[in-house]
C-alpha cells in the first residue's frame, strides 16, 4: 500500500497486455525512480492477471488473480484477453445482456489503479501514462476511450509504445548507457525479439532510434525441473540464444543489455550470457516497460528529472517536422502543424487558414533522418478567386504517409461556401 504525504501526487505507468498488466509509480514532487506495485509485500511479485469475472445475476465484478480463481466457478461469467476484445469491439453477452468490451477494460484498469491507491482518491493521480505493444490506429482509439472512462480529475493522460517505454525507462538511467547504445531482447512464447537503441550525437536534437528484429526461437519452460535445467534441449536453447545475440552484436555496438521475461531467469543460459557480458553491461527484468512509462508520464508533465535536448524517432513516429508559412497581422509566420516524434496513429491536427486569389497550398517538410527538407504543394483545382476559408485536417496512414484534407469553407456572402475537399497523401518518411 502507498502512503502519502499532504498532497503529494502519483505519476502512474501501466503496462497492458491480454495476459497481464503491471503498474509502476512515482511521486510527482519527488526526485526518484519509479517503484513497481508487488501483489504480495517484500517480493517482486508484479504481474497483474488482466482478467475480469461476473458474478451471475450481480453486479459484483472480480479482476485479476481474484478473478483467475473463479474460472472453474460456474457462478461467475470469466472475461480474459479483456484487450484484444477491446480492439475487437463486439460487445461480450453476460447475463443475456451485451456488455461493451472497452467499458470492461475501462473497468479492469480502474480496479488497478484503486488497488494502487488504496484509502485515497483518485485525484492523486497527477498524470497516467498506458504502454501496450505494437498499436494501431484501432488500439489508439480504445486506449483514449479507457483514459476518458477513467474520469480522472487529471487531464495529463497519455498512451505510448513498448519502444517508447523503453526509451524513456533509459533517459532515466545513466546517460553515457543511452549514448553507447542498447541492445534490448525479449521473449516472446517461441520467438525473440531484439530491438537496438542508438543514439544519434551530433544533430540538435540529438535522435534516437529503435528498430526491431523478430527471430525464431523455442519455448522455454519458465519453471524446469531441477534436474532438467541443463538438459540437450536448453543446451541447444543457450547455443541458439547465443547464435542469435551473436548475429545482432555483429552489425551493432552497444554498452548494455537487457533482457526482458521470466524466461531469462533460469539457470539454462551458460554460453549466451558469457557471450553478452564481453565489455557491456547485462541487466534481467520484467517490469521496464511500466516504469518506462511512468518516466514518459513525467517527460510529457515537463519532470526535472527527464533530460532535454533528445528526440525519439521509433518505428511508429512521425519522422519529419511539418509546417507552412501564413501571413499574421501583416507579417509572414512559420505555423508548426506536426512535430517529429508524434506517434503515427495519434496524429489529428484539425485548423483553418484563409487563402485569398489564389489556390496553391505550400507545406514545409523536414527531415530528421538525413532526408533534408522539402516543399510540397498542393492545388486546389477548381478553387475561384477572392478570400476562402479553407478547413485543414491532417491524419496519417502509416508512419510515412501523411492524409491532407482540405474542405472549402467560403467566407460568408462574399464567397459562398462549395464544401468541395482536396484529398491528398504525402509520403514524409
């Protein structure tokens, strides 16, 4: 349990996925690390089942390991995958009514947090990063529908990647680990992944990039017998692990290295973890990515703690910064529309401008990747003279391609709204 202090404040980050969930937390007025919440006192003891149950004929909701232990129970209805039923969206049937799926995730993680904030309210929560893996545009979308239904007094509510967690769980580490690279490698139920962390010194910002590779790779059991630990299939498990770190340490140089899931603690890694520690640091954990995210939380709240001057260029970021130039009380002005770093799928800049003889369009594209800068013109055929006002709505399709709509307005009696729409697609990658 959390105590506090006056009116001191968390900063939360939870990592989200359909089999568990984890929290991480830090004092919004303190300097400090983030410390994970532990279901049981003295142990790291972090995962969270993201599961909920019904009790039948009442309104009586269980989640997490409580609900877990009514699976067998034929008085409770059982919802597990509670995120990829979110993403879905097809309500669930329970007690012959439909019950929206993003409302029971919305749900689940108000039962986390409430664990979290036991005996206080929940307007200690000063700002709340959620971490999931790989989004989409789908996932965004049920993500900011779970951070609304919180009803949460803060409005510092924000959402980010497993990569971006990452990266932000670095910038809270020491500084020359970050600048010398990382290699982070993860387990996933029959294969690995493994993501480098390089970071670029001599741009303003300085950039930093994260690309991931998937290998194949076989299951390992979390828990093997004593007397299995080294057994012919983890020998051939450690000489595969250590084929594959091999192959990525050969293209990249990299201080550290971090190794994420369970899998990762037993005793079977004999010739791979030798190979790892050559001239870098190893480190072995489960909880980086929420913790991550509650170090997102604070960069996003302006935290002291959080260095500046680095921006973030992930697989699923923006990649250029995005503006044209408009005429403001009589002087020409540069009008930031999107900046580099923005995830992909959160992107939705709405604005109007007025355009007036003419029908030509101009926006500044820069490169943070060594691309240059570019300009990119649009025409609207058909647009006649006089003043217009022209509604500007900028999505994305992917990371590299940029939707332009833009709809004519008119300007009143002077010039009748046509409400015709430019469409146009932008490649800023």
């Amino acid at each position: 349990m959390i105590r506090f202090i006056g009116g001191e404040k968390l900063v939360v980050g939870i990592d989200l996925s359909d089999e568990f969930s984890q929290m991480s937390y830090c004092y919004a007025d303190r300097n400090g690390e983030p410390e994970t919440y532990s279901m049981t006192e003295g142990i790291e003891d972090y995962n969270i089942p993201t599961v909920l149950a019904k009790k039948k004929g009442s309104n009586q909701w269980l989640y997490g390991r409580q609900a877990v232990g009514r699976l067998k129970d034929d008085g409770y209805t059982v919802v597990k995958n509670l995120y990829t039923l979110a993403k879905i969206g097809e309500p669930v049937e329970m007690d012959d009514v439909e019950v929206d799926p993003v409302s029971m995730l919305t749900l689940y993680v108000k039962r986390l947090l409430s664990t979290l904030m036991q005996h206080t309210g929940m307007d200690k929560v000063h700002a709340l990063t959620i971490t999931v893996d790989r989004p989409d545009m789908r996932s965004s979308k049920v993500i900011k529908a779970v951070l609304n239904g919180l009803m949460l007094k803060s409005q510092k509510l924000f959402m980010s990647t497993h990569t971006e967690s990452f990266y932000g769980y670095m910038k809270g580490q020491n500084e020359e680990l970050m600048r010398g690279g990382v290699l982070l490698l993860e387990y996933m139920d029959g294969k690995i992944r493994s993501s480098i962390l390089e970071c670029n010194l001599r741009t303003t910002p300085k950039v930093v990039y994260m690309n991931a590779e998937s290998h194949p790779f076989m299951r390992i059991d979390k828990n093997p017998a004593a007397d299995d630990t080294l057994t012919a299939s983890l020998r051939n498990a450690d000489s595969e692990f250590a084929r594959i770190a091999e192959a990525v340490l050969t293209e990249h140089t990299v201080s550290g290295v971090y190794l994420i899931g369970d899998e990762f603690s037993g005793e079977w890694m004999q010739e791979s973890l030798k190979l790892l520690c050559r001239g870098r640091r190893v480190f072995q954990g489960n909880n980086l990515y929420s913790k991550g995210a509650a170090y997102n939380a604070l960069e996003k709240i302006g935290d002291s703690r959080m260095r500046k001057g680095y921006v973030f260029l992930g697989a699923d970021k923006l990649k250029s910064n995005i503006g044209m130039q408009l005429y403001s009380q009589g002087k020409e002005q540069y009008l930031a529309i999107l900046d580099a770093g923005e995830d992909y799928f959160s992107v939705e800049k709405y604005f109007d401008f007025y355009i007036q003889d003419g029908n030509q369009v101009d926006l500044s594209v820069t490169s943070l990747t060594g691309n240059g800068k570019k300009t990119a013109r649009i025409v609207m055929e058909g647009l006649d003279g006089g003043i217009h006002r022209i509604n500007a709505a900028f999505t994305m399709e992917d990371e590299k391609t940029l939707i332009i709509d833009l709809e004519d307005m008119g300007m009143g009696v002077m010039s009748p709204a046509s409400h015709k729409v430019w469409h146009e697609k932008l490649n800023v990658g």
